[in-house]
C-alpha cells in the first residue's frame, strides 16, 4: 500500500498523472481528488489531496468505499448475476407450486435420447425425468395435468395415460 507521501510524490511529479486520473475518474467518489490535480500550485494542491485523500480513507476504513481491481469486479458481477438468475428460477418455480395441480395444453411435444420434452402453455418447458413408455405419442393440443410426485418432484398426465416424472427445463 502506497503511503500518504508516495501517493502525493506521483500525483505531483508525474505528467501523465493527471491525464490518467482524470480517465479513471467514472464516478463522482473520486472526482474530488482528481480535481485537485488541476490545482497548479504546490501548497493548494498539497492541502486539496490531504483533504480529498483523507475523505476517502475514512470512507474505505467504515466500509462506505470498496476498492476492487477488474478481475474482482468481473468476478463479483458474474456470481450477482448468477443469484438473480436463480432468484428468478425460484420464483417461477413457487408460482409453479403454488398453481399445482395444473391444468394446461401441451403446445409443442418432442423426443430426443429417449425422453420427451414439452412445452405447456403458460408453464414453460418441461422434460421427461426417466426413460419410459407413454402409451402413446403426446402432439400438441393433447390435454396436461402437472402435480407434485413424491421427494419434490412433479407428475404429469397427458390426456388419460399414466402418470409420468418430469422436471422443469431450466437456463
């Protein structure tokens, strides 16, 4: 960690100092510190940087301020980004509980390695959960009832076959 006395030493004596400042200052936090760079004399500058640099520290050392470089904002973005995908399939999955049983028309139905995927109107997609017999193909306008199965799972009849295991097809 720079020093009080380093930090100043580069902010004075570097032409290319302010110029590079002034490019990383995105947000109005440190724009106050940059704007002392545009101070030309020594002592005025010297005093604005103190101040600025000493707000800035007591904002960093209560939590107020978080410093990160690229790779942990990038990291941190993807992981925020990943809960709200989550939060966003937990919530479709409790409206899905909290309509069960449902009642709905398969609007597209399609095999692929040996299990059925289908789409249900106002439900999303769902796929077959283990190989197994239907009976008889499922087409689109066929009648489907979702329910809960054992363990968390869900159960779906098509028309008046059997009961089949299916989960929900997710990302």
């Amino acid at each position: 960690m720079l020093s009080m006395e380093a930090l100043l030493m580069l902010l004075t004596l570097s032409p290319l100092a302010s110029a590079q400042a002034n490019d990383l200052a995105k947000t109005d936090l440190l724009e106050p510190l940059f704007a002392c760079l545009q101070q030309t004399e020594a002592q005025p500058r010297y005093l604005c940087l103190e101040k600025e640099t000493r707000a800035l520290s007591s904002s960093y050392r209560v939590g107020d301020t978080v410093l990160m470089d690229k790779k942990e904002a990038w990291v941190l973005k993807q992981t925020s980004e990943q809960v709200r995908s989550k939060d966003a399939r937990t919530r479709a999955f409790d409206a899905i509980n909290a309509a069960l049983p449902i009642t709905s028309v398969i609007t597209a139905a399609s095999q692929r390695n040996g299990l059925w995927r289908f789409d249900i109107d106002g439900y999303g997609s769902w796929i077959q959960a283990e190989t197994g017999e239907l009976g008889r193909d499922p087409k689109a306008g066929d009648q489907a009832r979702i329910r809960r199965g054992a363990v968390g799972g869900y159960l779906l009849n098509i028309r008046t076959g059997p009961a089949i295991r299916i989960r929900p097809l997710t990302g």
